[in-house]
C-alpha cells in the first residue's frame, strides 16, 4: 500500500516536468509566431495550451485524493502542496504563451513587432526558455542551489522588459498605438512567463528545507 503511495507521489513529479517541456514548447513557438507572423506556430500553441491545462487537472485531482486517503505529515505534505502550487505556476506560464501566441494571430499576416525591437523580443524568448528549461532540472533532480540561480537568472527577463519600454517611450519611437500595445503586452507576458518559473524554483527550495523565500510570491 505505501509502495502504491509514494509511486503516487512520484508521478506528481513526472507530470510536473512534462509540464515544464510543454511550457518550454509553447514559449519557443510563441516567440516563432510573434516575430515571423508564423500563423500556424500561433494555433499550435493556442491549441496545444490544453494539454498543459489536462495536466494541471491531473495534479490538483491527485494531490486532493492523496491527502484525503492518507493523510500525509510533514515532508509528505509538503510534497503535495508544493507540487499543486507549482503546477498552478506551470499552467499560468502557459496561458502567458497562449497571449504572446494570440498577438501574433490578431497582428497577421504582418509581424506584431516592428523591426528595430525584434532583437529585444528574441533575447526576450530565449531567456524564457532558459528558465522553464532550468525550472524542469530543479524539479527533476530537487536541487535547490540551481533554484537559487533562477532569481538572478529572472533579473535578465526584467532588464529586457526595460529596455523595450524605454524604446517605446523613446522621442524616436514612430510607430502608431497597436504595435505599442502590442509590444508593451508582449513585454509584459513574457516578464510574467519568468516570474512564475521562478516561482516553481521556490516552491522547490520550501520543499526541500522548508524555508521560503523572500518574494517568493508576486501578482499572478
């Protein structure tokens, strides 16, 4: 019976980690679409965002069930609560894709991001993906000092975010209202995509030695 328990619990890890690949998936073909007006890439992650949101269901189901029938204590429970949290965190960074995704379909078949930006926003998707990616390895192998690094490694995300604001409130800037929105909303998913995998990162710490960051928590 414990046997069939911590096999239980171990598959809320493996779900987690799935849900990091497909978080790193739809953040690379989100960026895809945003920058080469790739319609079909925006579906796909569109589309795709459901798989995330099955495994979300999947995890809060199973964390629900085990603490119903077993009544865990301790590093039991911190395991179940931290793996709902982080699956919340996961599905959120998804839906962040979904919108980049979505700005790239409405803007179609013209590229929602005006050419001297283009740099910024790629810099931007892969930074992003260097955090989920990162995020995956801390859940896999539990290993806290990479989780640490992911803060510092969001300073990045945040310094870009910046740095295309500052273009768009440049004198210079002479493009119209819609690929200022456009750009200003993109900055902001892609800036959000990194919080919640920094979230994930300290979820992580909290379970391993049960002390939790600072600022663990931001605005969803």
């Amino acid at each position: 019976m414990r046997d069939t328990y911590h096999e239980e619990l171990d598959a809320l890890s493996t779900r987690l980690v799935e849900m990091t690949r497909l978080a790193r998936h739809a953040i690379a073909r989100a960026t895809t679409a945003l920058l080469d007006a790739d319609l079909n890439a925006a579906q796909e992650v569109i589309s795709g965002d459901e798989r995330l949101n099955v495994l979300n269901e999947e995890i809060e189901s199973s964390t629900f069930d085990l603490m119903a029938r077993q009544q865990p204590v301790a590093q039991d429970l911190r395991t179940i609560i931290t793996a709902l949290h982080m699956s919340g965190d996961l599905e959120r960074m998804g839906d962040h894709a979904v919108h980049i995704a979505k700005i790239a379909r409405r803007r179609h078949p013209d590229s929602a991001i005006p050419a001297e930006l283009r740099s910024i926003v790629l810099e931007m998707g892969h930074q992003a993906e260097l955090l989920v990616v990162k995020a995956g390895e801390v859940v896999a192998n539990r290993d806290v000092e990479t989780a640490r690094e992911l803060d510092k490694d969001d300073d990045r995300m945040d310094r870009l975010r910046r740095k295309l604001l500052e273009r768009i409130l440049s004198p210079n800037w002479q493009h119209g209202v819609e690929p200022t929105m456009d750009v200003t909303l993109a900055g902001r998913f892609y800036e959000r995509f990194g919080d919640h995998a920094v979230h994930v990162a300290d979820h992580l710490v909290y379970l391993v030695t049960g002390e939790r960051p600072k600022d663990s928590y931001g605005e969803g």
